[in-house]
C-alpha cells in the first residue's frame, strides 16, 4: 500500500536526477548561516509562545552532513523546548513489536520541536537493503507511515523531512578525511563501508520512498550535499521556510502593564517604541 496517486508529490522521481553539488553565492551582504540560524530561533520562540509543535526528519548518506546541519540547530535553539533524537538499530526491548511504537514517546509536546537524526524511514532503507524487513512488510511500510504522517499533521504537528544527497565520489573523500583526522576516525565504521557498496541498492530504495512518501502533507526535500557549506544553510532555511509557513512568527512586544510597573515599581527606562 502507498499514498494515493493524486496526493504524491513526486511519483516520477530519480534519486539520480538530483543534483548533489550547489553552492552560496560568492559574496552576500550577512552571513548566510548566522542568518539562518537566527530565523530558526526566532521560530522557535513563535512555537513556544503558540505552543506549535514540529517534526523534522534527517535522512541521508553516510557522511552527507546530516550531524553537521544537527548541530548548527542545536548551537542555537533553547534546548528545553527541542528534542534531539539519534536512531539506529532497535533494541532488544523492541524486537517483535511494531517498527512505529518506539517513535510515539519522542513525538513533541505542546510549543517543542523534536529533530530526528534518522527515523521510521529506516524500514523502507535499510531493513529493506539489508533484508531485515521481508517484502511484504517494507512495501507495506509505506502505506504505513504515510498514515502516521498524515494523523501527526492533522493533530497539528508540522513535519519537515530532509533527504542529504551527496556523490559517492564525495562520500568515499568524506571516508579519507575521517581516516586522516585522529578526532574523527571512530565514526568510519565497517557497517558504512558495506553500506557504500550496496549503494545502487540503497539509491533504488530512496527512489521508491521519495515516489511513495512525498505526500502533500509532508514532502521530502532533497538537499544538495557535496558542498557542506551550501547543505548547511539549505536545510535550515528549508526548515525555517516549511514551518513557518502561516504562522505568526513577529516577536511579541512587552505586556503594557509590565512596562507601566517597571517604569512606576522599578524605575526602569521602557523604549519610546513599546506600545
């Protein structure tokens, strides 16, 4: 089962269409990550204060910087309204149980965000390339979270989900540099090398999830990744631009008699601008 003809948004896609090398313009007026990453708080603070609620989905290929653009999130956000999450193999706990249950306790509270560092999406990946999920089951998958997606969003949760697409000539240098830095080495593992070779296997997979799970409700937006500086700034504007899309984002201005008090009590100066 998959989303139905007339709601996929991209049911001729192909992963090897997509472009993987952009750049930033050469020269700007700001910096376009500061900027970006100032959007994203004051967008933050607009869920808190709506108490709005948000999903955003990393996927990608090893090495594609889905960490790094994690990161430049986190270095900014107020950490006790967003959730970080990082998904890999489930534990013992969760064998024979239903792949979605484990997500449901992660899902964001009122005025949270809740980032996802991989997600549900490893049924229809790597269960299916690896075999861990028998066919029936990964094709049925995306009938699955398609309904999961659609009942998150009709609750109100906005979902941003971001593909990070990188070359394999780009993914094996990315190999040599964790090789060539001492504080990296660890994150090369055995398990990335057989992924690489299995690439073509995973490049059919992500073809069929784009096809079968870009709905209207949650599209997938695949970023180009060779150049780190570019994904980093495309995701988070991709981020900004997805959930702030109807939303009152302007920053509210102070409570008329907390000024008065602050000027009468305090004698605090309020700005001539406060209202």
């Amino acid at each position: 089962m998959s989303a139905h003809p007339d709601r996929r948004r991209e049911p001729k896609f192909r992963l090897a269409d997509a472009p993987t090398k952009r750049k930033l313009p050469d020269h700007a007026d700001t910096d376009p990550l500061a900027e970006a990453q100032a959007n994203l708080r004051t967008l933050q603070l607009a869920y808190m204060r709506q108490e709005a609620r948000a999903v955003v989905v990393f996927e990608g290929w090893d090495a594609s910087g889905k960490g790094g653009a994690i990161r430049r999130m986190a270095a900014v956000l107020e950490p006790r309204a967003v959730a970080f999450w990082s998904i890999g193999a489930p534990r013992e706990r969760w064998q024979g149980r239903h792949y979605l249950e484990r997500f449901w306790s992660r899902l964001p509270e009122p005025g949270n965000l809740a980032v996802f560092d991989r997600s549900w999406y490893g049924r229809v990946l790597v269960e299916r390339v690896e075999e861990l999920a028998d066919e029936s089951a990964w094709r049925r998958a995306y009938g699955e979270i398609n309904a999961f997606e659609d009942m998150l969003a009709a609750d109100g949760v906005r979902i941003v989900k971001l593909f990070m697409h990188i070359s394999a000539k780009e993914q094996l240098a990315r190999f040599q540099k964790r090789l060539n830095d001492p504080a990296k080495r660890w994150k090369l593992t055995a398990e990335d090398i057989r992924n690489w070779r299995k690439r073509e296997a995973y490049e059919s997979a992500i073809t069929d999830m784009v096809r079968e799970t870009s709905t209207v409700e949650a599209p997938w937006h695949v970023i180009a990744a060779d150049n780190k500086s570019y994904a980093r700034v495309a995701a988070l504007r991709t981020i900004y631009d997805t959930l702030a899309a109807g939303l009152d984002i302007e920053l509210p201005d102070v409570d008329p008699e907390a000024a008065a008090m602050a000027r009468r009590e305090l004698g605090l100066k309020v700005p001539e601008d406060v209202g």
